[in-house]
C-alpha cells in the first residue's frame, strides 16, 4: 500500500476523531446512569423520611393511648393536668422527631442535588474538551497538509533535521 503523508494524517486524525467522539458519547451515557442513580437516592430518602415519620405518629399515638388507658383505669379525668401534660409532651417529642427526620431528608436530597449539579457541570468540561481535541487535530492535520503541498517540509512533521537547522544552538549555551 502506498499512500501519500497527508492521506495517511487525514486517516489518522479520523481514526483519532472517532475515537474521540465515541468517548464523549460513552462519558455522557455515564453521566447520565450517575445522574439517575443520584435521582433515584433522592426519591429514596424521601420515601425513607415518610415512613419514618409514619412510624414516628404510629409510635405517639400508641403512647397516647396507653397514657388514656392509665388515666381511665385510675380512675382520672381526661382532663386533670397531668394527663393532658403526658399526652402534650407526647405531641413535642413526636414533632421535634418529625423535623429532624425532614431535616435528615432534605441534607442527604442537598447532597444529592450537588452530585447531579457537579456530574452535569464536569461531563459538559468532558464533551467540550473532547470536542476542542477533535477540532485541534482537524486544524494540525489541515496545516500539515497544507505544509506538504507547498513543498516546504518534505519529510513532514517529524522533520528532526528541519528542528535542528532552525534552532540555534549559540543562543541556548
């Protein structure tokens, strides 16, 4: 097989380009997956705080209960002062329980949102990058041929013998 440089730098370069772009595609499928799973811990979390308040309720009320069921068999009213101190504490105690439970929610859905936000904001970096590389390798590989045809560099890029006939060598002692 015989080809000339610039035929074989333009093959190159497309090998290199599509190379190039099916990481780009593979990086945004990954971020993608990544960004997923993020959302779907989300949902999690927030699925965990109901349940978890649920019980919380499900646990005062019980309480409650209990408390109502000694009251009446001591033969207290439902209205004597400490009674209604126990059933109100009950309350307190289940509320605070409930906001932190929220609070824990919404810290670990913040975490989240971040990891969807910086995984978003890097794979976009990626693809540009990705993208500045193929355009960068287009550019070299149209001025290499452009270089090849005026006749000014016949061995091409690699010309070692061109380097070192311009580089002079009194100015680097």
């Amino acid at each position: 097989m015989s080809a000339d440089p610039v035929t074989l730098a333009v093959i190159s370069t497309s090998i290199q380009a599509v190379g190039t772009y099916k990481g780009i595609q593979a990086q945004k499928a990954a971020n993608k997956a990544a960004i997923r799973s993020y959302e779907d811990e989300k949902k999690f979390n927030e699925l965990k705080a109901i349940q978890d308040s649920n019980n919380v309720r499900e646990e005062a009320k019980k309480k409650q209960k209990i408390n109502r069921a000694i009251v009446a068999g001591a033969g207290y009213n439902d209205d004597s002062r400490h009674f209604l101190s126990t059933q109100s504490e009950i309350d307190r105690i289940a509320t605070k329980d409930i906001g932190n439970i929220r609070i824990n929610m919404m810290r670990g859905n913040q975490k989240m949102d971040t990891m969807i936000y910086t995984t978003k904001v890097m794979g976009k970096a990626q693809e540009f990058g990705g993208y500045a590389s193929i355009a960068s390798a287009g550019f070299k590989t149209a001025a290499y041929a452009k270089q090849y045809k005026a006749g000014n560099n016949s061995k091409g890029q690699y010309d070692l013998d061109y380097l070192n006939r311009t580089t002079n060598k009194e100015d680097d002692i």
